[in-house]
C-alpha cells in the first residue's frame, strides 16, 4: 500500500518540482508535510488523499524507531524531500504511472523484495544514491534490518539519511560524501509526503523505474510500444510487470540492454509477471535468490529463465531436482483426480506417492552434499552428475594411493638414523607396514592400480619415473636405509603392475588385505626377504 | 494433457533411473564398505550416496594427510634432489 500511495506523492512532487524549480528547498519541503498525515500537492491532489493516516502513521512509527529512534516528523519529512530529487532526476515523465499503481495493489510486497536486490545495482548506476539507499527501506517493515547504525550525524536530515542508506545497500557511508549529498537534496528538495509514507516513499523512489516500464508493459498489452524511462536505470526497465503476453517482448528487448544482474532479474521478474500476484511474490523471491547468485552465474538464470518461462516458478532456482518435483507434483496432481473413482486406490497411491516423494527428497539432498564436495562441478543434470563423482571419487583414490606409496617411499630413509645394519631393513618394512597400513582404501584395490596407467592423472607420470628411480636412488643413497629403500620399492613396484615381480604383488596385496596390522610380523618378514634380495643387488 | 504430464514426467524419470541404478551400482563397486555387506542388493540410492559423500571426505582427509607427510618430507630433504622433485611434483 504505502508504495503506490508514496509513488503517488513522488510522481505529484515531480510535478510540483519541475514546475517549481525550487529555489527555497526548506520552505518547500514543509509544503508537502504532513497534513493530516496526506500530502497535499499541488496538481493530482485527489490521489494523494488516498494515503491511509493511520497505516501510515504506523509504518511510521515503526519504520522510525527502528531506524533512528530520535527524529521527529519534521525530520522524517526532511528525509523524504532528499529522495525526491533523486526521484525527480531520474524519472521521466510518466503520466500514466499512478493509475497503474493504483491497480497493482500487490507490489507492496512484490517491490519491497525485489527492489532490495536491485538496490546495490542501481545504487552505481543512479546519480542520487539516496534514493536508491532508500529503496531497501521498505524492507525495514519486513525484515527489520539491523543494519541500521545510525551514526552520529550532525543533523537530523542527515541522521534519517543514513539510516536509509544503510538499509541494504553497500554504498560507502563517508560522511562527507553524504553531506554533499545532502546538500544536493536540499537544492532541490521538494516537499515530500507524509512521514507514514516515507517507508514506502523512499522505497518506492527506487521503484519508480520499475513501475514505469510495468506501465509500459502495460501500455505495450494495449497495443502502444512505449518505452518509458531508458534513462540510466537498465535495470529497471527489465522489470517487466506486465501481463504475459507482453512477457516474451520485454524479455527480448530489456534482457539485450541490461547487465548480466539485471537479466536475471529481469527474467525472473517477467517470468513472474504473467502469473498471479502471490506467484509474482514467489518469483521475488527466487529473483532474490537468482540474483544472489548472479555473481556466480549470470548467463546461466537467464537462460534457464528464457527457457523455463511458462514452467513453474519452483524451476527457477532450483535445477534438475525441479524435474523430480515436477514430477512428484504431477502425480500428486493425478492422486487426486482418482480418489474419486478408488478411494482405497487412490490413498495408497497418494501414501505411496508421499513416500515416494520423502525418497526423492532424500536422494536430492544427497545429491546435492555430493555436488558439493565435488570440486568444479557445476552439471546440472543428475546423471552427468553421479559420473563426474564416479570419477572423482576414482582419481580421489588413485590420488590418496599414490602419495601413500610416496611418503612411505621416502619415509623410511628419513626417520631412521644411519648405519643400523640389520635394524633399517625390519624398522624400514614396519614403517612401509605402517604407511601402507594408513590408507586402507587406497592399497585396498589393487585393481586401481592397473586402471591408473589410463587415467590422466599428474602425479602418476612422475611415479611410474620413481620405479626406475628406486633403484638408482637407493644406491646413490648410502647404507642407511638401504632396506628401506628397497622395501619401498618393492612396494611401488607393487602398485605398478607393468613391471616389479609377482612376489612383490603378493606380498604387498597380503600386506594390504590385513588392514592397519601396521605391527604384524609377517609382512615384515617377507619384505625382509625381499630386501635381502634387493640388497644384494645394490651393494 | 495428463498424457503429455505422464509421459514428460516418465520420460524424464525413465532416463534418470536406469542411469540412477547404473550409477549406483558403479558407486557402489568403488566403496568398500559397502561391497563388504552382505545384502548387497538392497542398498538404496541414498544410502549409496551417503556412503559416497563420507568416502570422499575421508579420502579428502587422507590426502591432507598425506601431503602433509610429503611436505614434512620435502623439508627434511635435500632441495636438489630428484627425491624433492618427486615429492614435489606429487604435492601439487
């Protein structure tokens, strides 16, 4: 409600503004003041009666005390002349722009949320960044933000600035800057509405925009392609509120023009304009979300959006999980029809249906936790999904293998203290005991290993050069740990089934089927044979 | 119009669930624990992917781990040697 009637009041205050052209910003910014709690203006009086004193004093109030907590009427007027000007600037004439609002009575909600998302971008393209700083107020009535600090402001116009533009926006609240801006406004201040409409006033000077080009949507329904204001604002002009028909023109003439942001919201917004008011609301909200996530992914909502137009709106956020919905819905759409014919039927069908459904919902969330831990995944179908995971999950393996090959390569020789003869030998093949021991899964599937010559994966070339390396390297590396070495390699040779001796194979693989015996005897007495073998060869 | 509902709806559960049980199936090979048990045929798709999502993070834990050792190794190595060139090259 405040929207419109605030719109009301702005589009008179233009008219007065630029019939005016204030020169004595305070004695015009009381014009407008509160008079009864309605505006009077000077030309389209009639419609500023319409403003509901005691709603407004309400949302007054209460927008007040949450903002500044200290200002009084007189202030809460002043506040409102500064997003005027920025109103004014911006704005075209749009004759036809109350009428509109008149009738579309459920922008209240609908704006409130969309025009918190658009706030921060078109605070950068608005010259007045108080009216844009305002646009989140009427947020203040939904969400209460505790944003607002109101900072020590020198005065009380100054002080309900900031508290507006502290609403959701992340403009920079240097004080100078505001000032200046300040001063701005009271240059061309005009009397502006109500305190009780000034939640909506401030909220609804950002809307503005919007709300032309949905008259313009509107007009363009009647057959008139009117482009109301294309002035800095593409962001608004995306905002098609118009009925569907006109959807698919808007979507191809604002999406060209408007940044990646605003294409999203823009297809959101046009995807929700054709569809009822409470529908509408719902796409706010998944054109918060869309837009939330327009820093990620700008190309890919619009043309989700572009594609999905007359879908649901539940498709709009969410991806391939909306075919599991959308069938479940289906279904849940067809239990009913039956319960008619079979009741029996029917309600099992349904229970089974819900059931059904409670699965589904299951396996998303799972999904979904899977999609996450899956670095660079952005599929969006389920099947593409579930592959990219098979295979990480087998380079996740082959991964954790190969460096528990290497650390228990390279361990032994470092742990153990120098010429301990027999000792590196049995220590050297506990410790490879140990280390091959810690990754159960990795040593587990020696079938890995002989997939991992085909898998592309970096660390794989450099080991498969560790196999001809053990040797040379156990020899450059005096006694020490000689066993150790040797052991190692066995073990690596092991992995790599191309060359190595099958007794390394069996012997890693008895290693490996008793998980975490770091302490067993019996593989150490095995390597221990092996690295006598070894041992033999590298002195 | 409920043809149209059904057969976008089937068509569209069809694909994802011979995939589904495709998938499941080789997910189900690639963990362990879930080869160990014994009623192998009747784990569910969430089950697996629960499993699925717990496997990975333990591997991911692991391979923490894992370079943490090789890094620790790194340090204790010599710079040029072609030990520190492997290890490095296993670490990133």
């Amino acid at each position: 409600m405040p929207l419109f009637e605030l719109f009301r009041l702005t589009k008179a205050k233009l008219e007065s503004a630029q019939d005016k052209n204030t020169s004595s910003p305070v004695d015009e910014v009381m014009e407008l003041v509160w008079e009864n709690g309605q505006i009077s203006t000077q030309s389209q009086s009639s419609r500023s009666r319409n403003i509901p004193p005691p709603q407004a004093d309400h949302q007054a109030s209460s927008s007040r005390a949450r903002e500044i907590g200290n200002s009084s009427k007189t202030t809460m007027v002043d506040e409102i002349p500064m997003s005027v000007p920025s109103l004014m600037t911006s704005l075209s004439q749009d004759d036809d722009l109350v009428p509109w609002l008149n009738h579309h009575q459920s922008l209240d909600g609908y704006c409130s949320d969309f025009l918190h998302d658009v706030s921060p971008v078109t605070v950068n393209e608005q010259e007045s960044d108080i009216a844009v700083n305002q646009t989140v107020f009427p947020l203040s009535q939904r969400r209460n933000n505790g944003n607002e600090s109101a900072p020590a402001a020198s005065s009380s116009q100054y002080n309900g600035f900031q508290s507006h533009s502290l609403y959701g926006s992340d403009r920079d609240r240097d004080p100078p800057s505001q000032q200046a801006k300040l001063g701005r406004f009271t240059q061309t201040q005009e009397p502006l509405t109500t305190p009780s409409n000034k939640p909506g006033f401030i909220n609804f000077s950002h809307f503005l925009r919007p709300a032309a080009l949905a008259k313009t949507n509107n007009n363009n329904l009647h057959g008139t392609k009117e482009k109301s204001p294309q002035s800095p604002p593409n962001v608004f002009q995306t905002r098609v509120l118009g009925a569907k028909d006109s959807e698919d023109k808007f979507l191809n003439e604002y999406i060209a023009s408007a940044t990646p942001k605003d294409n999203q919201k823009a297809c959101l917004i046009s995807e929700d304009s054709g569809r009822k008011d409470q529908e509408s609301e719902k796409a706010v909200v998944c054109s918060s979300v869309g837009s939330g996530n327009s820093l990620d992914g700008p190309s890919e909502s619009p043309s989700l959006s572009l594609k999905r137009k007359h879908s649901d709106i539940q498709d709009i956020d969410c991806h391939s999980d909306d075919v599991e919905e959308e069938s479940g819905d289906v279904r849940k759409e067809a239990a009913p029809s039956r319960t008619g014919m079979g009741s029996k039927r029917s309600r099992s069908a349904e229970v089974h249906n819900l059931s059904e459904r409670r699965r589904r919902d299951r396996i998303n969330e799972k999904m979904r936790a899977l999609q996450e831990l899956i670095p660079n995944c952005n599929k969006v179908d389920k099947a593409s999904m579930l592959d990219e995971a098979i295979e990480y999950l087998k380079s996740l393996q082959l991964q954790v293998q190969i460096m528990s090959m290497a650390s228990g390569y390279y361990m032994p020789p470092v742990m153990f203290p120098p010429g301990m003869g027999h000792y590196p030998a049995a220590a050297a093949a506990a410790a490879m005991a140990m280390s091959m021991g810690m990754p159960p899964y990795a040593m587990g599937l020696p079938d890995l290993s002989r997939q991992g010559s085909s898998v592309n994966h970096g660390p794989q070339f450099h080991v498969s050069g560790m196999q001809q390396q053990p040797m040379a390297m156990a020899m450059a590396i005096p006694r020490v740990s000689g066993g150790g070495f040797y052991t190692g390699s066995s073990t690596m040779d092991m992995n790599k089934s191309d060359d190595g001796s099958t007794r390394d194979l069996s012997t890693s693989k008895d290693q490996t089927t008793m998980k975490n015996n770091s302490n067993s005897l019996k593989p150490i007495k095995r390597k221990h044979s092996s690295s006598d073998q070894f041992r033999g060869s590298s002195s | 119009m409920s043809n149209r509902r059904s057969r976008q709806s089937s068509s569209a559960s069809r694909i994802s669930d011979d995939q589904m049980i495709d998938l499941v199936s080789k997910l189900r090979q690639l963990l362990p624990e879930i080869r160990e048990r014994r009623r192998s045929d009747k784990v569910s798709a969430s089950k697996v992917l629960q499993e699925t999502c717990n496997y990975i993070r333990k591997l991911h834990r692991e391979v923490d781990n894992l370079s943490d050792r090789l890094s620790q190794l790194l340090d204790s190595v010599d710079e040029d040697s072609p030990e520190a060139a492997v290890i490095r090259s296993l670490l990133m």
